[in-house]
C-alpha cells in the first residue's frame, strides 16, 4: 500500500505581516468609523434623530424657557415667570388602548372632574389628533399626584403634562411705569420688560417623542435656556411711598397729569419713577377701577386703545413741559462759570424788561430791587435772570443748554424717551432769550432737569440716567454690571458749591419754604410755568430738590400739570407742600436722616439770629407794626388792578403826583428815583426803605385795595406800591452797564399770573 504524504503550508512571517496589515486597516477603519458617528452624534445628532422619528409615528412638544425676572436694588421679586402646567390628551393613543379608554375617564374625572361626555366627544371628533389640551394654567399641587398616578398606573394612557409659563407681578401696580408688561408670547411692551426683552428671553428648548412596538413613548429631549435675570435700581419701599402720595393726591385734588422722580445725583441711578394713574401689570388692559362701569359702556374700541396707551405712556420720559423757575440756577451756574457773574454780583429789579419791543415782566410786578445773585434765585426774580442772560449772549447760554442735554435725548435705558425742543440758536432772539432765562418758550422732560440738575448739586459731573444695575444669568451669576457713566462735566465745584447753597437758603428763607422736613437739610427751586395758550389760567408747577442740601444723596423732582380743585393753579406751594409730604416719608425709608440747620448759611439779625424771611430783611407795615412774609414767587398778585402810567423824570417825586395812593408816615411818598433829574437810578442807591420813617413804596397801604398786604400773610406776594407813576429805571448790572428801560404798567384785568409777556404797542 503505497503512503499519501500531505503537505502542510507554513505560516511564515510573510504572511504574518500581511495578517497584521489586514488588521490594522480594518480597526483604523473601525476607529475612523467610530469617530466619524461620533462627530455626526455631536455636530448634527438632532438633523438625524429627527429624519429617524419622521419615519415613525411620534409627538413633538415645545418645552418653554423660563423668562428672566425683575428684582428691585435689594433683590425684591418685581417680575418673574412661574410654571403652569397644561394637561394633554392623545386621542389617537388613546384608542389604539381601547381597553384603557374606562380607567382613563375614570381617573380624569376623580381628579379634576372632567365629565365623561367631554372625553368621549373628543374620541369621537378628533380620533386622529395627537394633541388636545384639557386643562389650562394647573398649578404644581395640582398635577402632582396625577403625575405619579400615571407613571404607576398601566391602565391610563393618552395623557401627559405640557409646561408653560406665565409672568406674574406680585405687587400688580408697583412700578408699572418702570417695569412695562408682556404678552402670552414673551414679547415686552414699555419699561425694563421692552428695553432688556432679548435680555430677559431664553431659548425654548423641544422634546421628541415617537412610539416604539408596545406603544410606549420614547422621549429625546433637548433642554431650553433659560432668560437672564434683571436688577433694577429702584427701590421698592420708596417706590411705594412716591405712588401712594400720588395716588391721594389725584384723590384730594387731582390733576391733568403728575409725576414724581426721584435719582441718585451722585451715579444717575434711578430711585423711584412714576406718572399719573397706575395700572395692574398682571391685566393692563383691564380700565376697570380707572374709568367708571358707564365710561367703558360709552367708549369705542378706539378710545379704550387711545386711554390704554394714555395710562401705560410714562409722562416722566415722554412728556415735554415748559420748565419754568426751575431753571433758573442754570442761568445763574452759566454766569458763573463763564465768569461773566461772581457770587458778589448784585442786580436791581424794577418788575419788568423791555426785550424785543415786548414787556417781559418780573412775578412781583412792582420789582424785588436790589438783590445779591443768591437772592435772586431765592425770590426768583424773573428780572435779574434776564439781565444775567442778555450778559451771557445766546451763543453761551445754548451751547450750554446742550451741554447740560437739554434738546436731546438722556440716553435712560427705558423706551419711548423724547429729546425735548429747545429754540434754535438762529431763533433764539432777544425775546426768546429773555424768556428762556426763566424757563420758559422751550420744552424740557423731568427726567432731563433732574438728571441735569443732578450735576448741578453733586459737583458738576453729569451722569446718564439708568434704572438697570446689573444682569445676572440663570444661575444667579452677574454676567453684566452696569456701573455709573459719567457723560460730561458741566459746571466746576465752585459754582456747584454756590448752587447748593442757594439751594440750601431758597428753602429755607425763600419762595420753596413749604418744602421744608424738620430737622432735614434740603435746597431746592419751585417753578410755576404758564401753558399755551397763554392768559387761559392753565399752569404747571413744580418743585425740584436735593436733599441733604450740601452732600447731596438724593434729588426729587414733582411735576404737577394743571392741578383741580384749588383756589388757583399758579400756586407753587402745591408742588412744594406734595413734595414735603412724600420725603416725610421717603428720607428715612432710604436711610437718610435729620441732620439740623446749617446755621452758617442763613442771615443773622443785630442779635445772631438767623432771620426768618428770604431775604434776610423784614417788611413793616407801619400802620400797625406787623412783619410781612414776601414767600410765593411765581405769581403776580395784584389782580384787576389798574396802573395809571406816567412817565416820571422829575428831580422829586412827591406826594402830589397825580393818581399816587402811597400813604407814608410823614404824608410823602418814597423817591425811587432819588433825585436823579434824567429819571434813571442807579440801582445801588435805590431807597426803599427811608430813614426819615417814610413808609416805603413796597409798603403803601390803601385800605380800598383788595390785594394790599395787610398783615394775615394770606397773599405773600400782595405787595402793592399803589404809586400809579411808572418809571423809567435803570438797572445796574455785575458788567457796568446801564439800560433805560420803560415799564409798562398796563395791568388792569390783569390775571396775575407769573412769567406774563405782555406786547409793547411800539413793538413788532
């Protein structure tokens, strides 16, 4: 038998080689594959999960992100979005679980009574959808035990719990005007919730969902992001306090409209802010409780749009005004700083100005006199601002407007803001110029005077106004902090200092005594401005403020527009008065506190004491002795009162001068002129207090005259000289320059209002 040899292949090294090659390619091949999934996973993971679940019966949901909230400057909760649930029914689920149909009612109807008929009606309408809400805005203690139900029980089927969100502010009507409201879809309307809208959005995250082979839901869930969170600068409690005085205000008197602002000077940071009537951000298009049940009944759609858009506007930024005396100590701060005045100046008042053939006249109609700079803003004399700002020229006093932003916008991070009008410089002619002097023929914003004001007092620098400190994210991590931006530098310390002062001694002594908080120290100016069109009796008052008066913490600022239901309108002790009720209450709740007098600042008397009047002088009236208060300042008391004019250039205006009333104690009237034989006087010599014992002009008693001071202090500004001969004055000034101007006393049926202008018939 012959042996078969089988030959057996070695497997030699050259194979081995080739063996490991083959390998290695085919794991390079497995780790390149492995990464590229990888890579798909990461970069395009969604694009193809959703290609796989469109192949599939599957449900896709919004998960909504959570809006930012709203704190105050403490952290108070202003707005904030809380979670609501919907609950869902899968109608087509539901029927391919026939069987779970009687259990599923069962439990809808033991925990939120949803009638049976409801459910099945559903099933028979709608037997395709995938997607049916049931219940709206369950809160979380009312889904809990349901959502467990469902996860333990296998009977119920077609039924899940979708999230939303709604905004809600806990305290409805705090601070409408600063935070604004939002719709269902997270959009902002007005205030912080408009200006920071992209701030305060998120990102909706969106979870998948399709059927596997037993009918259970197979979820991918991409998860949303979340809004950031906003810290405003106001502050709740004063917040509180400026809306409840404005809200009896408007209930004991009322007015066409009101504001209230209150600021940090020293950062621009806003304290409190509001207008008008307030309205709840949780329904603001709810007019009930500001228009009566048979208002709304008589509006038409278009009205009731018109008062919503009236009632959420804040007049604060987008109301212009005149701003009256309030302006006054810019005037007087461009002198100085220009050094075209010094804190020495001193100017006469003889009641009015001749400007551009018109008679511009002075709140005390009879003139103030002689006056230090301080008193002309402590007496607001309409008169010496004049004469200061035809010293300044108009190029100065409008390239100074603009510096302090008159005529353009803040910059407030709030929407809506108006830049104000201001008269051109082409335009901005004698008259204008006059006029502008005392704050009036330009229109101006509070927050605009406040802010300005701002640097008036806190040493010259101007601050953009902002109410947002800081955002923070999700997390409560600051991402962004909003520190204070310093714009310009308006005014030197110098001419802030002297400001302050000023200030200081017009509230104390001056026309803003109502405004007065005992122990506090406070300086502010008071303004009466008339509206167009003029002679209608319609005005604005205010009262503009820094409290403590020379460090000041903060500055408020009250508007009232045509005040109801008082004696007159032009009375600026209405703003002064509204304005020492709310810092009763708002200076300790912001942790300021009294401090006493500045004694320094206030006139003595013979004997060291501080004297109680704005000038430091006292009034007599010697037919019994009394002392007079001269306190309200823009208002032109002598009501229908009729002025013989006479052109007086006599060496010596005695007590025969036709139509004169003046009664004096020796039976001879007071000489304005003092003897000078061309009828000028210089304002340095002006007498009106004789030493002979003659009764001065300021002083002249007619007891037929109903609006002479008479010693009850009901009219402090009744001065009444009853001289019917109107001189021609002249006015020293700081510059050595004398201007003869005749005054025009043609009052009769005058309505003594403040700031009137009234045309010369030898003008335009």
């Amino acid at each position: 038998m012959e042996k078969t040899t089988v030959k057996i292949k070695q497997f030699t090294s050259r194979m081995q080689a080739r063996l490991l090659l083959v390998f290695c390619v085919i794991t390079l091949l497995l780790a390149g594959l492995i990464g590229r999934l990888i890579y798909i996973m990461e970069t395009d993971g969604e694009r193809y999960a959703k290609q796989v679940l469109s192949r599939q019966t599957y449900v896709s949901s919004v998960i909504p992100y959570k809006r930012g909230e709203i704190l105050d400057r403490n952290g108070t909760v202003l707005a904030r979005s809380e979670l609501r649930y919907r609950l869902i029914l899968d109608p087509e689920n539901l029927l391919l679980n026939s069987d779970k149909i009687p259990s599923t009612i069962k439990a809808l109807n033991e925990y939120f009574q949803i009638e049976p008929d409801t459910i099945n009606k559903i099933l028979e309408e709608s037997p395709k959808s995938r997607y049916k809400i049931l219940l709206d805005n369950l809160q979380l203690a009312q889904v809990e035990e349901f959502k467990k139900l469902i996860k333990q029980d296998s009977n119920i089927k077609g039924l899940w719990f979708e999230e939303k969100y709604i905004r809600a502010y806990p305290y409805d009507t705090l601070a409408c005007d600063v935070i604004g409201f939002t719709s269902a879809d997270n959009k902002g309307y007005f205030g912080i919730e408009e200006y920071y809208n992209e701030e305060l959005n998120g990102k909706n995250g969106r979870e998948y969902g399709y059927y596997d082979s037993s009918l259970n839901i197979e979820r991918i869930v991409k998860k949303p992001q979340n809004g950031n969170t906003i810290v405003s600068t106001i502050d709740v409690n004063a917040q509180r306090i400026v809306q409840k005085h404005i809200r009896q205000f408007l209930e004991e008197f009322g007015s066409k409209s009101i504001g209230v602002l209150v600021m940090d000077p020293n950062s621009g940071e806003i304290i409190a802010m509001h207008s008008n009537y307030e309205y709840n951000l949780n329904s603001p298009r709810n007019l009930e409780g500001i228009f009566s049940e048979e208002e709304l009944a008589n509006m038409t759609l278009e009205q009731k749009i018109e008062a919503m858009n009236r009632i959420w506007k804040n007049d604060i930024i987008s109301s212009g005004y005149e701003p009256g005396s309030t302006f006054k100590p810019f005037t007087v701060a461009i002198g100085l700083e220009e050094a075209i005045i010094t804190e020495n100046s001193s100017f006469y008042c003889d009641g009015s100005e001749q400007v551009g053939g018109w008679t511009i006249r002075c709140n005390a109609r009879y003139g103030h006199g002689e006056l230090t700079l301080a008193e002309t803003l402590m007496k607001s004399c309409n008169d010496a601002m004049m004469q200061i700002s035809r010293l300044e020229g108009r190029d100065l006093f409008y390239k100074y407007q603009k510096y302090f932003s008159f005529g353009q916008k803040t910059g407030i991070d709030l929407p809506g803001e108006e830049s104000g009008i201001i008269t051109s410089l082409d335009n901005l002619n004698a008259a204008e110029l006059a006029t502008s002097s005392f704050g009036q023929t330009f229109n101006v914003t509070m927050l605009q005077m406040a802010a300005a004001f701002s640097s008036l007092v806190n040493g010259g620098y101007y601050y953009q106004p902002h109410v947002v400190k800081e955002i923070m994210n999700d997390e409560k991590a600051t991402i962004k902090k909003i520190d204070p931006l310093l714009i310009r530098r308006t005014v030197s310390d110098e001419t802030s200092r002297f400001i302050r002062e000023a200030m200081y001694q017009t509230v104390e002594m001056g026309t803003a005594k109502p405004a007065k908080v005992e122990g506090y120290t406070i300086g502010g100016k008071t303004g009466t401005a008339e509206k167009f069109p003029r002679n209608q009796g319609n005005y604005v008052v205010s009262f503009l403020g820094a409290v403590p008066a020379l460090n000041p913490e903060i500055v408020i600022y009250v508007v009232i527009d045509e005040p109801q239901n008082v004696e007159r309108q032009d009375d600026s002790s209405i703003a002064t008065k509204f304005a020492s009720r709310i810092m009763k209450e708002l200076l300790p709740a912001l942790g300021i506190y009294p401090e006493g007098e500045i004694d320094y600042l206030l006139p003595k008397d013979g004997n060291g004491v501080s004297v109680g009047d704005e000038t430091g002088a006292r009034i007599i009236d010697n037919t019994d002795g009394n002392t007079l208060d001269d306190e309200k300042e823009d208002t032109s008391e002598n009501l229908n009162q009729t002025d013989e004019t006479a052109n007086d250039n006599t060496a010596d205006n005695s007590g025969s001068n036709t139509g004169s009333n003046t009664n004096n104690a020796s039976g001879n009237s007071t000489n304005i002129n003092s003897g000078n034989a061309n009828g000028n006087t210089n304002a340095g010599s002006s007498d009106q207090n004789t030493s002979n014992g003659n009764n001065s002009n300021r002083n002249g008693n007619n007891s037929s005259n109903d609006n002479n001071l008479n010693g009850n202090g009901t009219n402090d500004n009744n001065v009444n000289n009853n001289n019917s001969s109107s001189n021609s004055t002249n006015i020293s000034n700081d510059a050595g320059e004398d201007s003869n101007l005749e005054v025009n006393q043609n009052t009769q049926n005058s309505n003594g209002h403040n700031d009137s202008i009234d045309e010369n018939p030898n003008g335009p």
